[in-house]
C-alpha cells in the first residue's frame, strides 16, 4: 500500500480493534484462525452481489475521495424514501455478546460518510449478529 491509495475500511477499524493487527493486515500477514473462518463463512451471502433485490443490495463498493478511503458494504436496505441502511454482519462478538463496539461504530461511519459523499441519503444503520437473531441498531 502506497501513500497515494485509498485507505481501506477494513484497515482503519482494525486500528482502532488492535493496533498490532492492522500493521500486519497492512504489511500482507494474514491469519486462519476459527474465528476469522467463521467470519469469512458468515460473510459468503453478503458478499454474493447475486442475492441483491430491489430493496437489499449486496456487497456494494463505496469510496471517499474527500477522506481518501474506500470499502464495501455488506447490506444497504432501501426504504420507501430511498434512503439506505447500511447493515454489517458480524459473525463472532466479542466475549460472544452481541455488543456493538468501537470498531464497528467506525467502520459504519466511515461506511456512512462515502455513501453520502457519493450523493445517497443515509437514514440509519445496523450490525447483524449472525450469532443473535435480533439486529442491533447503533
């Protein structure tokens, strides 16, 4: 990664998780651990821009140029206005409680800002446990 890319996401709410992490995850380490398995598995129908509908689009890319970064949402749902919520899905909570955490706030909001920049209407968002069948509103 160069100074000029855009900065992923990803990259910036692993900072805030663990600072450690996201210097390897930016210097090409990855790992394989159970968690990220489940992760990974829980994230397969998120990623399948296949299963997006009308109303439920799928891993949609999204950029900031104004704040040089760039990512994908997992779920933006559509309401009748036209106005999105971002839904991401999250597959292990820590201490295996749903709880919404410092790093997911910010991944929302980043998420959030480079719809907006990109000309959507944002009017809310969500985590998903996949582990809890209730939606966590932030």
């Amino acid at each position: 990664m160069t100074a000029s890319e855009p900065l992923p996401i990803s990259l910036v709410a692993h900072q805030v998780f663990c600072p450690r992490r996201a210097w390897l995850e930016a210097a090409g380490e990855t790992t394989d651990t159970q968690q990220v398995a489940v992760g990974v598995a829980a994230h397969t129908p998120t990623d399948d821009t296949g299963t997006s509908r009308s109303r439920r689009l799928r891993g949609v890319e999204i950029a900031s140029v104004e704040w040089g970064i760039i990512g994908r949402c997992d779920t933006l749902e559509i309401d009748d206005d036209g106005a999105l919520t971002v839904v991401e899905y999250k597959a292990a909570p820590r201490r295996r409680r749903a709880d919404v955490t410092d790093p997911m706030r910010v991944q929302l909001t980043l998420q959030v800002h480079a719809l907006r920049e990109m000309g959507y209407l944002v009017a809310g968002q969500a985590v998903y446990f996949t582990t809890s069948p209730v939606p966590r509103i932030r």
